[in-house]
C-alpha cells in the first residue's frame, strides 16, 4: 500500500432505490437489478416519468416530526428522512459519547432560491437519529454530485489540525420533485419518450464513519479499507457554461487523485456518469488522458444502471459501495472513484484496500 496520506472507513450506512443498507445496494449493483419503475410524475403528453426511488415502505416512519423545527417542502421532507434511514445506520458502529463532525454534501442549486440543506436540516437530522453530532464542526457541501468527495478532504483537514479521531462525511439527494423535473424536462434531460440522451432521476443518501487510524470496516474482519486524498477542480465547459466543453476538469482531477495515491494501477474505476452523452465523453477522455496509470483490464462501473441518478449522494454511495466490494473481495483494487457536477466541480479520489 502506497505510504501517502490516508484515512479510513470504520462504518457505512446507505439507503438507494435498490437497497435498504449499503450490502444490499452492493449486492443489487453487483447482480445488474434496476430500480427503474414508472412514477406518479407526469410529461405533458400524460406519458409517466420514468423514475428510480427508494420503496415508500423504507422511508415511512422514519421521521418523528414533534421533533422537527422549522418550515420545510415536500422535497426537504424526503432529503431528511433518507438522511436519517441513511445516518441511523451508522449507529453500531460509532463511538460512544464522542462528538462526530458531519461533512455533507447537498443538491447541486438547478431553481433559483432553491436550498434544500441548511444548518436547521443538520440539527433537525441530528435529532432524528440521536447520533451526538458536533453542530458548530459540521459543513454542508451544496455542489452536487461531485461534493460527496469533496466531503473527504474535510475530514483529512480536520485529522491533520485537530486530535479528532472520527469524522463522518455524506451525500444526500433526490429528484423526487415536481418543479426539479420540470425544469430537467424543459432541458430535454430526462429519459423520456424518443430522447435517447437523458437520464433516469433517482435519490439516495449515504454516510461513511471516518477514522483517522486504521481500523477494520467490520467488527469480525480484519480488513482495512482507505480513501487517499482527493482531488477537486473544475471543467470550464460545464453545462451552464458558454465556454467549450472539452472536459479537461475530470481528466485533471483524475491524474491528481492518481498522483495523491501513486499506487499501482487502477483495476476498478466507479463513475457517477447518469447514461447522458455529456458525462459519457467525460469520461472517455479522462480515461484516455491516464491510461498509463489504468490496468489495461480496468473494469469501469456506472451504476446508475442500477439506481438512477443519485446526485449528491453519488460520491458516497458509490464509495460505500467500493469499501463494501473491496472487504468482500468482489473487486481489484486499487480502486478510482470519479464524480462530475451539471455545473463546474469535479473530483475523484483512490481507494485501497
């Protein structure tokens, strides 16, 4: 193992369309089930909307809401109770009576006005699941699909500034909202209908427990698993962008998180790319751009196959589900986990185990 920086995974908790807990998403993404399934949503033409969403059994009664504070959507409803499936999960495997930072990442801003995850959200998600969070340590990511990893440079941050042991880091999102996918069908983004070039919206949320030593992801195995540094930049042809797409962004961030690691070649890369042509491209490029640093048998995962478009839990969810693969020998390591925003940010980061 490379002798860069690391710290390490002590504990997942997860929610998804196909899976309640971080082993059954694994296993679901492993076996190539889909969450896909007609929603209650509707296009103009009363054609339904193809949607991946977590089961409504899994998410009800998950929210005590005598102890909620504040106003809150429709939408901020469903982010809190799939936070707090998600982040219960973690329990068992916490410290007792330690204050734990949270690191989050929230939806990527597509309505203006629109901020689904505040510091009332934290403190309304710490209430729901008991879990001791340092409020005043904590930070909301509101970047998209690419902040799920910018969450991990957090908690090396606060590992090399602090005595602090633990830190938990996450991901939290859904489109599971009639104005948001309003305004993805009036970009022509969503698979519908004769488009060919868009993607199944979906939700999700994950939590990693971060530890600064090593120490096993499960109690009754000695196996170990790290992140290594990630790396964050951005693409200047985003998508809300007038400036041409090359995507040089995740192809640079692939080869810092390469050079942050310096391992031996990557046998598994985990990408967030949603089925759109735009991301595909992406990644063909930064792909291209490394290939000296990639096993030439790289097998390469886009498990919004299975799930949807997850985004902003996407760093996360896959990253649990590279940890949980990686402990069970279910893929080559190293492993490289890539991650791109509608907007500008990108990251990605190396995973060992």
């Amino acid at each position: 193992m490379s002798d860069k920086a690391k710290i390490y995974v002590a504990g997942v908790g997860m929610v998804t369309p196909i899976g309640a807990d971080a082993a059954m998403t694994a296993a679901a993404v492993r076996a190539g089930i889909s969450g896909y399934k007609y929603s209650d949503f509707y296009r103009e033409d009363d054609e339904k909307i193809r949607m991946a969403l977590v089961p409504e059994d899994v998410l009800e009664n998950s929210l005590n809401a005598d102890i909620l504070s504040g106003e809150y959507t429709e939408r901020q409803i469903r982010l809190l109770q799939l936070a707090t499936v998600a982040l219960a999960q973690l329990q068992p495997a916490l410290p007792p009576d330690v204050k734990l930072p949270l690191f989050i990442a929230g939806p990527e801003q597509l309505i203006d006005g629109d901020q689904p995850i505040s510091a009332v959200f934290l403190e309304n998600l710490a209430k729901q699941t008991d879990v001791n969070l340092d409020l005043a340590m904590s930070r909301i990511i509101s970047t998209g699909r690419a902040g799920g990893l910018a969450t991990i440079n957090l908690a090396f941050r606060l590992f090399a500034g602090s005595d602090a042991p633990f830190a938990i880091i996450g991901g939290v999102d859904t489109f599971c909202d009639g104005a948001v996918l309003e305004t993805l069908m009036q970009d022509e983004r969503l698979l519908v209908g004769k488009n060919k070039d868009g993607f199944i919206p979906g939700e999700g949320a994950a939590f990693l427990l971060l530890a600064k030593q090593p120490i096993p992801l499960h109690k009754n195995s000695n196996k170990i698993v790290c992140f290594y540094e990630a790396a964050l930049g951005s693409e200047a042809g985003h998508r809300a962008s007038t400036e041409p797409y090359r995507g040089d962004g995740l192809a640079a961030v692939l080869a810092a998180a390469l050079d942050n690691a310096q391992t031996s070649k990557i046998k598994t890369l985990y990408s967030s790319m949603n089925g759109e042509h735009f991301f595909a491209k992406e990644l063909g490029v930064a792909v291209i751009r490394n290939s000296e640093s990639l096993d030439e048998k790289m097998k390469t995962e886009h498990p919004a196959d299975c799930f949807g478009d997850v985004g902003a839990a996407f760093g996360p969810v896959i990253a649990g589900i590279t940890a949980i693969n990686l402990v069970n020998n279910k893929i080559g390591a190293p492993c490289v986990v890539c991650c791109s925003s509608d907007k500008d940010a990108r990251s990605a980061v190396v995973m060992q185990g």
